[in-house]
C-alpha cells in the first residue's frame, strides 16, 4: 500500500492506494473526499505531473523578479530542467499578466507565463 497526498485541492486528503489484485494498473484507492482525488492518485501512479511556479530575474529595479508559472502541466521528471530554463531566462522589457515569457518550454507544449503585470507592480511601490 502506499499513501499521498491529493494536492488537487488546499484540503490535502490522505490517499491510501493499493493493488487490486493481479491486475496491472488497477487499484483500490481510498481517503478521498471527491472523485478528483481518484484522477489524481490514478495520475500520481502513471504520469505524475506539475504546474510550476517560480520567479525570473529581470533588468528593472523596480522589480528583479517576476513571478511567473507554466500554463499547463509538466510531467515531474522533467521539472529540473524545466527550472533550469526558467533561471536562464532575463527579461529586458515589460510584460503584463498572462504574457508568454517562454513558449514551448523543452518541446513540451507548456510556456512559462507572467503572473503579474510589470506596470501594477511600478504603481504600487509609487503608492
Ligand atoms: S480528494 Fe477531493 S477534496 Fe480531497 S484533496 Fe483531493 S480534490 Fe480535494
């Protein structure tokens, strides 16, 4: 049997996942309070993978770093490397929310994406 988390909701419920019998690929799962925490731990047990949240350095003052996170899933064997591109990346002009920072990171399909407007973060430490 094996235990994780569901992180497909803040209420972290505790899965319990076992072998059903013989049968590759099928399991008895148990903990969930939803059906998304079957799809998870079904997921979790194939092709575990994660949206990314992170920073990337940029030229302004006013702000070094912005945040930014991938506009899909990436599959969790491939995220250090995802990160490496993500820290290679150094942005010299304005970007606002949702803008592509890196299109089709490592040929996945997935871009990185601002999750702040470059501008809103200028006005604010104007006050
Ligand atoms: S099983 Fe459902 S309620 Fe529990 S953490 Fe997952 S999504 Fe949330």
């Amino acid at each position: 049997m094996r235990e994780i988390i569901c992180i497909a909701c803040p209420v972290g419920c505790k899965l319990k996942v076992k072998h059903k019998g013989e049968l590759k690929g099928q399991w008895i799962i148990e903990g969930n309070l939803c059906e998304k925490g079957i799809e998870f731990a079904k997921n979790e047990l194939t092709n575990p993978t994660r949206v990314i949240c992170s920073t990337v350095k940029t030229t302004f003052k006013e702000l070094p770093r912005l945040p930014v996170r991938t506009d899909g899933e990436i599959a969790k064997e491939l995220i250090f490397e995802v990160m490496k591109e993500i820290n290679a990346i150094v942005l010299d002009y304005h970007v606002e929310c949702s803008d592509i920072v890196l299109r089709n990171v490592l040929n996945t399909g997935v871009n990185i994406i601002a999750t702040m407007d470059m501008l809103d973060a200028k006005n604010e430490k104007r006050g």
